[in-house]
C-alpha cells in the first residue's frame, strides 16, 4: 500500500465527503417535510388527494434513483437545466419523501384511536391533536426505522456521482483514475462510508436505548 496516495488524496476525499453529507442532510430534511404532507394527504378523507398520494408514492418508491438522477439531470421538463447539485438534491428529495411518508403513516396509523378520541373528547382541536398527542408518539415510534434507512440512503448517494456530482464516490474515482491505485483511493473512500455509516449506526443505537428507557419509566 502507497500511504502518499492516501496523504496526497485525503484533501480531496474529505471535501467529497463534505459533500456527500450535505446531499445526504439536505435531501433526507427536505424528504421529510415533504413525506409529512404526503401522509396527511394519503390519509385524508379527500379521495382526491389521498389519490395523488398514493400515485406519488407508487412512482417515486417504483422508480430506480439511477433513473431520477438522469432524467433530472440531462431530461428536465421544459427545457430546465439543473446543476448537478441541484438535480441530485431534486432527484433524492423526491425519493426520499415516498420513503419518508410510508414511515411516518406507519407511526400514525400505530397511535391508538382511543387517545385520538380522548383528545377530542376534551375539546381539542385537530392542531392540537397532532402536536400534542399523534407527534410526540409517531417520533418515538419511527425514529429508530428511519435513522436505519438514513443510514441505506447515504449509501445510496454515491449514485450522485454518475451526474458528475464531486461527492466521496467521483473523488475516489477521479483519484483512481489518476493513480490506478485500487487500494488507496477506492479502499479508504470505502473507509470514509463506513465512518460516516457508522455514525448513524451508533445514533440509532442511542435512541433506542432512550427510547426504551422512556418506555420502561411509563
């Protein structure tokens, strides 16, 4: 193994792995708030938008990323240009909500009916219904799913480099590219996506286990 691959390379590999998990943060908040909206509409009583729900997760759950990431980039309607930035964070974002709106519907559907009623029992409105009973609940049920697929979805990034997206993945292969070192380049970007996984293996250890200490003080 060639350590002045790895020291000469290291700038350049650590500025990929800035990238990769700006994409990774930006895309999973902006999936989120947006999954959010598409719960509320897959469970509304309006057939019509809990259709358009329904649809929108069907096709962006159906779809390949690898796929989004083209059209977005070298196939935008009407004759848009997207950075490769911003096609990635558009591509991922509309992923990312499809994912995101099957797990918070999940947490919401688990909040028992009866607290719901109680609630309402009591006079509070639909607004304070979510934010004081269905929210609190939903984030403790799905915190410990979704850290696990934020997890798969970092990984998943490193599709971002087929648009040219300077992320942890094109670096290493430029690098590779320029030193035909398998080991040093591939090998430690390799090390940099387990570090960064681990991360959030290591956050998703932690609240489950605040998460059981909340439950066992109930």
């Amino acid at each position: 193994m060639d350590t002045s691959i790895i020291i000469n390379g290291f700038p350049l590999l650590i500025k990929g792995a800035a990238v990769t998990l700006l994409i990774t943060i930006v895309s999973l908040i902006l999936g989120t708030v947006l999954g959010y909206f598409l719960c509320l509409m897959r469970m509304s009583y309006n057939k019509f938008l809990s259709s358009i729900s329904f649809i929108y997760i069907w096709i962006f759950r159906g779809i390949p990323l690898l796929i989004l990431l083209f059209l977005f980039y070298y196939a935008a309607p009407f004759d848009i240009k997207f950075s490769a930035i911003q096609a990635a964070l558009i591509a991922l974002t509309l992923n990312v909500a499809a994912y995101k709106a099957e797990y918070i519907r999940s947490g919401m559907l688990a909040v028992k009916k009866g607290q719901i009623e109680a609630a309402e029992a009591i006079g509070l409105t639909p607004f304070q219904v979510m934010v004081r009973i269905r929210i609190p609940q939903v984030i403790r049920i799905i915190i410990p799913p979704y850290i696990s697929n934020a997890t798969s979805f970092l990984k998943q990034t490193a599709q971002v480099s087929v648009i040219t997206v300077p992320d942890l993945m094109m670096n290493a292969k430029n690098l590779y590219a320029s030193t035909y070192s398998p080991v040093e380049t591939l090998g430690f970007a390799a090390v940099l996506y387990l570090f960064m996984t681990s991360l959030l293996m290591l956050l998703q250890a932690w609240s489950e286990k605040k998460l059981n200490i909340a439950q066992n003080n109930r």
